[in-house]
C-alpha cells in the first residue's frame, strides 16, 4: 500500500509538471522537436533501468554480475540532463551558475545528508575503531565531494575492503559534482568566444579522456575507476546529445528500434559483465551508448518506451537518488551486524527494504527542498549546506584523529583490539616497501641501506631477511634472536613480492614491480657475499593464485578454499633462485607461512567478545591443513633437494588437530594473515639455533 500511494503521487507530479522551468524530481531536458525544456517519463524509467541492477548486484543477487554499469547510465543521463538546463538557458540570454549550484544542492544535499547523519549513528555503534576510522576519512571526503581521490589513494595493500565501506558508492557523486564545478563554466566560455564549435570541442574533450580512459585501465585499472578525468567522457558523451548534432529520426519504426537497441546494449552488460571484466575503458562504451541511444530516440510509442514509461519504471526512476544512496550503507551495515555475507533471501529484503525507504526519503527528504514551491529560499539553503559540511568535515576530523575512538568499546575489548596497531618497523616505511614510492629504492638495496636485524652498526651483514609483508610480521622473531646471538643482519620486505626473481605473477599482478625489487635483492646477496638468507612469504596466496574467500571479517569457513595448483612459476622460480644461491655458497633457510585465519582476529574476538560469544574463531584444522598442503610440499622438496634448512611455525600456532586464535587472552593475529610483533618475537626460539650454530661461519665468510 505504501509503494502504491507513492507511485499515485509520482505519476500525478509528473502531469502536472509536464513542462518545467526548474529541474525537480522530473529534471527538465532538451525536447528534440521544440527545442524547449520539457519533462520525459521514459527518462525516468531509464533511471530505474540503471539503479535496479546496481542494488541487486550490491545485493548479490544471481545474474547481475555487471550490474555496476549502472552507474555508467547515469553518467550520461545526468550529462544529457545538465547540457540540455545549460544550453537551453544560455540560449535564452537566462543562464546563472548560482541558480545552477542552487539547484544542484537542492537535488544533492537533503538526501545526501540524511545518509551522511545515519551511517555516522550506525557506524559509531557497529564498527570497531579502524574500521570507523576509515569511515570518518570517507565521511569528510564526501562532504567535500572529494570520495573519489580519497578512495582511490585507500586502494593499497593494508586497506580495508570496500565491502567495509559504507560510503564508497558516493565516489560517483563526487565525480558528477567536480564535473559540474567545470562544465557550466565551459559551456558559458564556449558559447560567447566560439559557439559555433561548441560539439567540436566537446567532442575533442570526450576523445581525449575515452583514450586516457582506454589506457590507464590496463595500466592502473583503480585511477580508471575512480578519477574524473577518465570518466568524464561518459558525462560528455550524455552532454552531446543535448545539442542535437544529428537530428532525431522521425519515422516512429526507427525509433523505436534504436530506443530498444538501446535498453539490449544495457541488458548485455548486465548480464554479460562480472567482476573479472577489465572496466571501464572500451567495456564501457556499450552502457553508456545503450543510454545514449535510448535518450537519443526520444521514442514515445515503440515496446521500449512504453515499458520505460510504465508506473513502476517511472516511479523507481523517481526515488532512484534516494534508493543509489541509501542501498549500499544498509547492505554493508547488514553484512557487519550479520557477521558474514547476505544469504539470497536476506539480500532480496534488504533490496525491498531499501526501495521502501528510498521512497520514504524521496518524498519527506527530497522533495521538500526541490521545484520553485520550496519554503527553503536560497541563503538559508546555502547556508544549511555550509553547516552541515563544516560539521561533518569536523566529526570526521575527531574520528580519524583520535584513531576510531576506542574508548567506546569496554576496557577488556579495547585491550584486545589493540593487537590490531601491534607490528615493528619491519611492517612499515621506510624499512617496509607498501607501494613503489616508499621504502627503500633499488639504489638503496644496492647500496645495502636496508633496516637492520639484530645488533648494528656492522657493515658486513650475516643474514638477509626477504620477503613480502609476512616477513616484515616474521622479522621480529628473526631480530630477537640475532640480538641474542649478537649478529647483524638485513631486512628487504616488498608487499605483495615473494622473494623470487622475475616470477610470472597473475596478469594484472606486480611481476615488473616485484621483479625489480627482487632482483636487486638478489644483487645485494650476491655483491656482500651473504651467507645466510631467510626466504619468507605468504606462500600459500602465491601457489594457488589466490587468498581465502571473503577473508576478513565475513570469512566463512564453509566456503572452500581456494586449492586449484597454479605453483608452476613460483615453484620453478624458487628452484632456480636456491640453485643460484647454493652455487655461491649462500646458505637458504625456507620459512613455511603461518597459517591463514579468514577473519581480522582482533575485529572479530572483540566482536565476540561483545556479544558474548566464543572467541574460539580460527578455522578448522581440516581447512588450513588443506590450504597450507601445497606450498608445505614445494618448500619441503626444495629444501631436500638443495640441503636448506626449513623453519615451520605452523605447530606453535596449531597442535592436536586445532588452530588457536588466542594466547595469554590476547589475539595471536593482526589481522587474517600478518602474526603480531609480539607473537613475533615469542617464536625468536624457532630461529635461533640456525645463528647460533653458525654464527662462528657467518662471522668469518667475508670476502
């Protein structure tokens, strides 16, 4: 009964806004034969043709597996939409960027704040302090529209998932809204120096940013994604069709055609695209020209159009702003008191959920604010739109200043969830490389200006630890007992980089990243005359291609590893690199991996702990026994086969057929797979006879 009533409401404002002056909830736009602002139902119903499969891909409903193109569709109607206020209203002589920016925060800001205020309520009460610190850094990139680069930058190695995220789907708002900072300051300049070349220029604009687009998704798929410069042309695309550069066909067959050529083009993305499609780039020309077709035929009689146009179409076009904001913080904040992903029944209600309150928002949020019969005048909606932006940059601030506040959990949860911040300067620049630009450089490496291991101020190093970011957890142990044992060594750790020189990594892994990292390591061996090396890495993760499913706090043991054998390259690597090391007289010590945990330990026993439950959450023995077979075997038939030594930390972690995620009341792990610093230096014992019995040999092979 409430979905009818709107839908009764929505239909009547449609005609009774047929033709408009202000954009509202049925935005004006260029009506192709009379060239005036008028309104268009099938608009609106290609609106809910983008944000039906955007919430029930979010929803992870079977079939939508390209459901994010959605978004796409948006792009080029809001820059259809925009083009057409513009240029109608530079044509007038009428045209004022306040007006335009006014109108722009009456659409934008009612409903964006309302979601703003609840994640902030929700987020408070149900995330654990990295968590809402990663919110509250969210939370002012998007009062200040900024999300996108903000999102972007958080895309490393150590970030959250953005399954985490309850913000992350407002990176296309702040998209949007730094193109409209542009735009009417373009079209303006455009149409008083050179109005004739008006579609010249935009067209040589959309070029330019589809090419970068085209490129930087091969190279760096995440700037692709998020940033402006290479979504823009999508926007611009919409924006053309505002001009009319090729005139509309008039026989009704051809329109109706293209309009349901249009709506097939977006149906086989839908349903065609998944996660493994390398997007946007070239891929997304398909939606954004299924929804340019359908804008451009402007049909009013054909199959497509009349589905576009029917009640339900045009209604959930209507809240469909609401419903884009309000769909993913519900789905994230569901998963994070569920404690795992949705089941199909429980995203098929959060979907109906969301579409309840998406109109409820659209009705007593929006259109409040909206059309010139507001009681909201115009310095009092700038100024509310000031406040709120100061005060949600200000909650944000303290949030992430005071690291997720967690004074708010209870004293025995916020001393277990400190394990989270436990890790040594072997985890972290400059000793650590998280990225290309941090740590040491290759000329570093070379140089030997490494962190060092165990006693210092020895120019002639015993020992070299190298690995990824599980020898940089791994180091602790390694430095306590060279400091025991009164020797220095080296520490070379690279995220996402086993020490192995020129691996093939996975196509749109870091093999040349890695691979030059790696080989400067290996030159530093090889120039000092190394005579011990540790070899550590998330083994596992490389020999399968692959980490746990869900891993973090939705991990479900249930839920098959990952066990498919891709070691080809990694195990041909390692026995080239232990040849080569053997030959020169350098000794291996292989390093098994600690086993995999799947959840963020100490989110996930404070989180128990809360709720009272056990904090007995590691998997199954059967599960990483199974995870953890591969890579032992490699490892142990290297080691066999070249005489090196193998240090297996697993045991202390797993004993009699059980895994501990606790010690002492403390959690063993920081997150699913990196030990704490402290477990760390408890294992220092599994490391030391290795110095200890070498050490009169490690201090005496110089050159």
């Amino acid at each position: 009964m409430l979905a009818t009533s709107f839908i009764a409401l929505a239909i009547r404002r449609i005609r009774l806004n047929l033709v408009l002056r202000r954009p509202s909830a049925q935005a004006p736009v260029h009506g192709h034969r009379s060239g005036g602002l008028t309104y268009r139902a099938d608009i609106d119903g290609l609106r809910a043709l983008a944000i039906i499969p955007v919430v029930l891909y979010h929803a992870g409903i079977p079939g939508f597996g390209g459901g994010f193109v959605g978004v796409d569709v948006f792009f080029v109607i809001s820059g259809f939409l925009m083009a057409s206020l513009i240029s109608a209203e530079i044509a007038c002589g009428d045209f004022s960027l306040v007006r335009f920016y006014e109108r722009r925060v009456r659409r934008i800001f009612p409903a964006l704040s309302a979601i703003l205020a609840a994640s902030s309520v929700a987020a408070w009460f149900l995330l654990m302090p990295a968590e809402l610190e990663f919110f509250a850094r969210s939370l002012k990139a998007t009062a200040l529209f900024t999300s996108n680069i903000k999102f972007e930058e958080e895309s490393g190695y150590f970030d959250i998932g953005a399954q985490m995220k309850p913000l992350v789907h407002t990176w296309s708002l702040a998209v949007e809204e730094q193109f409209y900072i542009l735009f009417p300051l373009l079209l303006a300049t455009i149409s008083r120096f050179a109005q004739r070349l008006t579609v010249p220029i935009l067209i040589g604009l959309l070029t330019a940013s589809f090419a970068a687009s085209a490129w930087v998704v091969f190279h760096s798929p995440v700037e692709a994604f998020y940033l402006l410069q290479f979504r823009a042309w999508e926007l611009l695309f919409g924006a053309l069709l505002a001009f009319n550069a090729i005139p509309v066909p008039q026989r009704p067959i051809i329109r109706a055609s293209l309009a349901a050529g249009g709506i097939l083009l977006i149906a086989v993305t839908v349903f065609g695209f998944s996660e493994r499609t390398l997007f946007p780039g070239p891929a997304a020309l398909l939606p954004c020209l299924g929804a340019a077709l359908v804008i451009y035929a402007h049909d009013e009689q054909g199959p497509a159009s009349r589905c576009l146009r029917s009640r339900p179409m045009v209604f959930v076009g209507l809240i469909s702003y609401s419903l884009y904001l309000w769909h993913w913080p519900i789905i994230v904040f569901s998963r994070v008191m569920a404690g795992r992903e949705l089941s199909l029944f429980h995203g098929g209600l959060i979907a109906l959920v969301s579409l309840i309150i998406a109109a409820v928002s659209w009705r007593f949020v929006e259109q409040p604010f909206r059309g010139s019969g507001s009681l909201v005048r115009r310095r009092p909606l700038f100024a509310g739109a000031v406040v709120m932006m100061i005060a949600v940059v200000g909650l944000g601030n303290y949030v992430a200043h005071h690291g997720g506040v967690p004074s708010r959990l209870p004293a025995d949860v916020q001393k277990v969830y400190a394990a989270t911040y436990d890790e040594s300067r072997f985890s972290v620049p400059p000793c650590f490389a998280d990225s290309d630009t941090t740590g040491p450089t290759r000329a570093d490496i070379h140089a030997g200006k490494l962190c060092p291991l165990g006693v210092e101020g020895s120019n002639n190093p015993a020992f070299l630890v190298w690995g990824d970011s599980h020898s940089g957890a791994m180091a602790p142990a390694i430095d306590a007992a060279a400091m025991q044992t009164g020797i220095a060594g080296l520490f070379a750790g690279h995220s996402s980089c086993p020490p192995l020189p020129d691996v093939q990594l996975t196509p749109r892994g870091d093999t040349k990243r890695c691979g030059d990292f790696n080989r400067a390591v290996r030159d530093l061996i090889t120039s000092r005359h190394i005579p011990l090396v540790f070899l550590v890495a998330y083994w596992p993760k490389y020999v399968h291609d692959a980490e746990l499913p869900n891993e973090g706090v939705y991990f479900d043991p249930a839920v098959p590893a990952a066990l498919e054998d891709r070691s080809a390259s990694v195990a041909e690597t390692l026995d080239d690199l232990m040849a080569d090391l053997t030959r020169q007289g350098t000794k291996v010590v292989l390093v098994m991996d600690v086993p995999e945990m799947g959840h963020y330990m100490p989110e996930a026993i404070s989180k128990a702990m809360m709720a009272g439950a056990s904090t007995d959450v590691a998997p199954p023995w059967d599960y990483v026994e199974k995870r953890q077979a591969l890579s032992r075997a490699i490892l142990t038939s290297l080691a066999a086969k070249y005489h090196a030594a193998i240090v297996d930390p697993l045991p202390t972690i797993c004993s009699n057929g059980h895994c501990n995620a606790v010690r002492d009341g403390l959690p063993i792990y920081k997150d699913a797979d990196h030990i704490t610093a402290a477990t760390a230096r408890g294992l220092s014992y599994l490391y030391s006879p290795f110095l200890t019995r070498d050490r009169s040999s490690l201090a005496t092979a110089r050159p």
